[in-house]
C-alpha cells in the first residue's frame, strides 16, 4: 500500500518530527511505501507532490492543530489521528490505514 500524508503539533517542534519517524518505520515494516510531510515550526518539509498524492492509496493526518493544503486529498481515503496517537503506537495507526482501505 501507498501511504502519503502530513504529521504536525500545535509548537511545531518535537513531535512533528517524532510522529513522522514513528510512522514511517511502522509503516515500512508492515511493508508499505510511506512518506509523510512534516508542518512545523520550519514549515512545510518532506512535502508531498501532486505525483505521490494521485498515486497514493490512503492519506494519514496526524496531527494536533490545524494543517494547510488539505484540499489536495479531496479525493481520497483520508484517516485522521492525533499526533500523540501516532508516537504512542505507532503499529495501531498504520492498521488503521489498511482496515480504512479494505
């Protein structure tokens, strides 16, 4: 599975980064291709193309505050959870993913 998506926290620093880490190697485990954009205090990194987005099979925000550039996943399985979810247990949230896609 093809996994696109953004992670963020409302001060933009550790956790931003933390969830994406987190998920990115559960994701990877599991044996999907997985790369999330990162909303933080440098702004927008890793970002997204509308290539990846067209391809993709599922999008996960996670995130703790308000994200920009949502509209480029109108038309798209989107699965939000929040940032400290996605540290927490990472594995549950990329589960979440296949069940949203089956």
């Amino acid at each position: 599975m093809k996994i696109v998506g953004i992670t963020a926290c409302p001060t933009g620093i550790a956790h931003t980064y933390m969830a994406q880490e987190a998920l990115e190697e559960a994701g990877r485990k599991r044996g999907h291709e997985i790369k999330l954009e990162t909303q933080g205090a440098m702004g927008a990194e890793n970002e997204i193309t509308e290539d990846e987005v067209e391809t993709a099979d599922v999008v996960l925000i996670a995130v703790g505050c308000a994200v920009e550039g949502m509209e480029r996943f109108e038309d798209k399985i989107v699965v939000e959870i929040d940032v400290a979810d996605a540290i927490k247990n990472p594995q549950a949230a990329i589960m979440k993913l296949e069940e949203a896609v089956k």
